[in-house]
C-alpha cells in the first residue's frame, strides 16, 4: 500500500464535502441531544457543534483541506496538493461533544491511485478551529488544523448557482480538464464528459450552512447511472461540488469558476 505520508502526489469537506453521501453517511453526526419537555415529544435534535465550513493546510505533506460539516454531522472533505491539484475525497460522520470530536468511520477516496482507504479520525475542536488526527487502517497517521471559514453559517438558495461554471472534474483515476457545467435556475445541473457521458444532478436549498444537498447521477454513453449524494458550495468564488455513493469509483469532485 502506498504511503499516506505522500498524500500530496494524490487529490476531501472539504469537500466536504462531503452522503456526504447523504445517503451513504446516514446520519446523526453530533453527541448532544435535546432532553424531552416533561410530558412531551422529544425536541429536534441539536445541530452539530462543528457544523459549518472549515479549511486548512496538513503540515506534513502541504495538502489543502476544505471541509463541509452539515448540521447532522455528516462531512464531506475535498482536498488538493499544495500546487492544487485534485488529490482526493474525505468522507465520514463526525460525532462531536464537549470539545471533542471523532469519526469512526472515514472514507479516503484517492484520485491518482483509484484507491479508497478506510480510517477513523479524533480530536478536538472550539469555535473557531478544528483539530484532528486520522488514523488508516494501516496505520499511517495525518494530522492537521483547520480554521473555521466565516460568512458560511448562512442559508443559501438554488439560484445563487446559477450560470455557467468551467474547470475540473475528478475521480478516483480520472480527471477530466476543461469541463462545463450548466447550472440552471432550478438547480439543474449537467456537466457534458467523455464518450456521451455527463454529470447530471438537483441542487436543493438546505436549511443549514451556506451549502446545497447535491443528488446526481452520470447518464448516457457508457455511465452507470448509479446515484450519488453529496453537496455544493460557493468559495471566495469558485464551485466546488462534491458526492459520492455505493460504488467507490463514481465518487466525484467538481471545481469550477464562474464562466
């Protein structure tokens, strides 16, 4: 197996991001629980003291993490190399309480070796900063800070992404350079690839966070069509979306700029 230390010669929130599948994560990310009112139903769960969107650089290795925590805790981490480049997919469930944080089960999808590594992550967080160590199942460890992004504790809706949008797409072992996607008013989305294939998807506002539940599929040519959950959102400018779902290898990451 490769070396985890060597995340930065392969491209996870962030994003995410991020079910996140939404679907694949289930969820119930945080400790806390609302007591039930004497005599009454149970209150809604709390949210996720950690929600929100956080992003960081990991020491050893320079790679750059922009994480997507929803309110129930699922996560969603797309990560680049320092140049960059698409490296990977950090996807999991963070159970967060009293200052501390954990994830059980992480998904580390790798773009450059079309792997998926499994692994589990602890630590520590306060209002503004989000440490952690993830441990594979190989035991290799990365530990990295990241510092809460301000100004994304806001809704936002469906036409915020609306237009035209052109950059990169990656999967475990294929990218696809110079892709276009159409976001229309309703949160449409399609992204034309290779061979007949494209990217087709449904932003829909959420409550929580200033994300949007992405649910897509690929269709024609020789696509699966297998679904897939995931989320999207706007940074300083750039699209990022990202999902993943039952098979590993449709997992995908997005990174557009307004055309």
């Amino acid at each position: 197996m490769r070396s985890h230390r060597s995340l930065e010669s392969r491209f996870a929130f962030l994003a995410a991001v991020a079910s996140l599948s939404l679907a694949a994560c289930g969820g119930g990310g945080s400790d806390d629980s609302a007591t039930p009112p004497e005599g009454g139903k149970p209150s809604a769960p709390l949210a996720s003291p950690v929600a929100g969107v956080w992003a960081g650089t990991v020491p050893s290795n320079g790679n750059r993490i922009l994480a997507v925590v929803l309110e129930d805790g699922s996560m969603l981490a797309p990560y680049t190399t320092g140049s960059g480049e698409p490296d990977g997919l950090l996807h999991g469930n963070l159970v967060a309480n009293g200052g501390a944080v954990s994830a059980t089960s992480l998904s580390d999808y790798r773009w450059r070796s079309s792997a998926v590594f499994s692994a589990s992550m602890s630590g520590s967080y306060s209002g503004q900063q989000l440490s952690g160590t993830i441990v594979y199942s190989g035991g290799d460890r990365l530990s990295a800070t990241l510092i809460r992004v301000p100004g994304h504790d806001r809704p936002v809706v469906v036409k915020d992404f609306q237009g035209t949008w052109v950059g990169e797409v990656a999967q475990p072992g294929v990218f696809w350079r110079g892709a276009t996607a159409l976001v229309a008013g309703d949160g449409s989305v399609k992204i034309p690839l290779l061979g007949g294939c494209s990217f087709v998807g449904q932003l829909v506002s959420r409550g929580d966070a200033s994300a949007a539940d992405l649910t897509a599929s690929f269709e024609g040519g020789a696509c699966t069509g297998l679904p897939l959950k995931g989320v999207a959102i706007i940074i300083d400018g750039s699209l990022t979306l990202a999902a993943v779902g039952r098979d590993p290898a449709t997992a995908t990451v997005a990174t557009l700029q307004r055309k």
